[in-house]
C-alpha cells in the first residue's frame, strides 16, 4: 500500500511518466510505419506503371493504357494492358531492372510473363543482388502480339520486415529503460514492526517510530527515516551490542546498496540528537559494533 501512494511522488513519477512515454512511442511507430509502408508502396505501384509504360512504347504503342495495378499479396503485383502487345525478353529484363533500382528494398524479384489466353508462364526470368543467384534465360527473343500480364514477386524482405525491425528495435529499447528503472524504484524498505506501542521509552527519551520524531524534556526533534531505522534497532535491545555487519544489511544491503562511512556517519548523527538526554546515547564498541547505553 505504502509503494502504491508513493507511485505518483518521487521516483514513481519518473517510472508513470517513462511507462507513459512507452505507450505513446509504440503508438507513434505503429503508424508511422503504417505511413510509411504507404508510401512506399504507392511509389512501387507507380515504378510498375512506368515498366508497362515502357513495354508499351517498345511495341510502338503510345496511346493505350497501362490498366490499374494489382496487387495480389504483401509481395507480388501484377501489371496489365488495355491492348496487346510484343515484347523483346532482353528489353523486358534491362527495363525491369533499371526502373526498380529506384526501389531501395526491391533488390530480389522474379518477373514472369503470362499470356491472357493460354495457362502456363511465356517468359519469366530471376533478379539477385547476388549476381551467382540470378536466372535470366531465352534473351533476345522478340515475343508475339498477344495479351501479357506481366507479374513482379518481392522477396519478402522489403519494405514490411525493414519497417517491422526499426519498430521493434524502438519498443526493444524503451522496454530496457524501462526495466531498468522499475528495477531502480523498489518500495522503500518497511520499518521494523513495533510489536507493542508506536511508542519506545528509553531512558528521557520518547521515540516515535510512525512519526519519526524524538521527544526529549518536552523537544520534539525529527529524524529522517534511516535514522529511524536505524535508532528503532537499538531501541528495541538497548544496553546491547548490535554488530556492525548486521546494521549494514539490514539498514542498506538488503536494499542492493553496500555501504562504508554512511553507517559512521547516521550513528554520529543520532548521537547529537539524543545529547539533550545524558543517560542515553550510543557508544562503539570497537571490534564488535555498537550500543545504546541507556542509564537509569
């Protein structure tokens, strides 16, 4: 309970207001990405047309139009004609390969050629960025006047999966922020319960553990909450001596934090705020730790 009022106060503002940053960043990928594919894909659509606008004007066609491209999944289009047409296979292959090196993600395609009225492929024909993996056959045969749909496969490394990385390695790396600092705001370590009162007495000396206040010959004196910690284990075993290595871990270690002179400099804190009681105050004990000697 005590870790969730504090969400919203201190380090938990930093934690709500990171998680908040998170969210609105993936949201803001999300449709960039989104954008982004969008344009990429209609400037690809509009690389196609300019390869049927080419084949057409190759077969001395000037006039009829390149129909409407189809796309027919994430990766394969389909180019057509409002006209027959004929085509050299070499002039196919030049064209296609120097209109899409205008697309930064069309580097692997294969191209095949189908006629309108016939099953089976006319001319198809393999593109690699690695030359050894190309399959380009049967060039410099002229093809006759037919109907040709011609269809274009993107290896399925494009624009989607490059887009998908740079989204994920932006959630990857906010999530590690994250992480890191939600690891970093751990709820403050509880008081030690007081089985009886709120309230120890020892010596002059009234010592409120919920309010982190001294109350000597009528002064209030306020403590800071390590030095609450630290004053409710003497209080509770007073005139005995508590080791060195016990208060460090139980003030400190446990909370992922090793200490050296801190632990020196809390205990000559609480010292000056008990001078006010002379039958109380804490000595060393050289060798073992320390204790709160408390007269009668």
């Amino acid at each position: 309970m005590t870790f969730s009022r504090n969400l919203l106060s201190g380090s938990g503002k930093y934690l709500f207001g990171l998680v908040l940053l998170l969210f609105v960043a993936t949201i803001c990928l999300a449709f960039s990405t989104e954008e982004s594919d969008d344009f990429d894909n209609s400037r690809r659509e509009i690389l196609l047309r300019r390869i049927g606008h080419e084949l057409l004007l190759q077969s001395g066609d000037s006039t009829s139009r390149v129909l409407p491209i189809k796309k027919i999944s994430d990766n394969e289009y389909q180019i057509s004609f409002e006209k027959e047409l004929t085509f050299q296979t070499d002039s196919l292959v030049k064209t296609t390969q120097r209109l899409l090196a205008n697309d930064a993600f069309a580097q692997d395609y294969v191209v095949t050629v189908l006629n309108c009225g016939k099953s089976g492929v006319t001319y198809g024909y393999a593109i690699s960025k690695n030359r050894k993996n190309e399959i380009v056959a049967c060039q410099g045969r002229k093809q006759p006047t037919a109907c040709y749909i011609i269809t274009i496969k993107f290896k399925p490394n494009g624009i989607t999966t490059a887009n998908t990385n740079y989204f994920l390695g932006g959630v990857s790396f906010l999530a590690v922020v994250g992480f890191v600092v939600l690891k970093s705001v751990k709820p403050r370590k509880a008081l030690p319960k007081v089985e009886n009162s709120k309230i120890i007495a020892f010596g002059s000396v009234l010592f409120d553990s919920q309010k982190r206040q001294l109350t000597i010959n009528d002064t209030t004196i306020e403590l800071t909450g390590t030095e609450t910690r630290l004053l409710l284990i003497f209080a509770q075993s007073p005139n005995e001596i508590i080791e060195r290595s016990r208060l460090q871990k139980e003030i400190w270690e446990d909370d992922g934090v090793i200490v050296g002179r801190s632990l020196d400099m809390f205990i000559s804190k609480l010292r000056k705020k008990l001078e006010l009681d002379p039958n109380s105050t804490i000595v060393v004990v050289r060798g073992k730790g320390y204790k709160l000697e408390v007269g009668s």
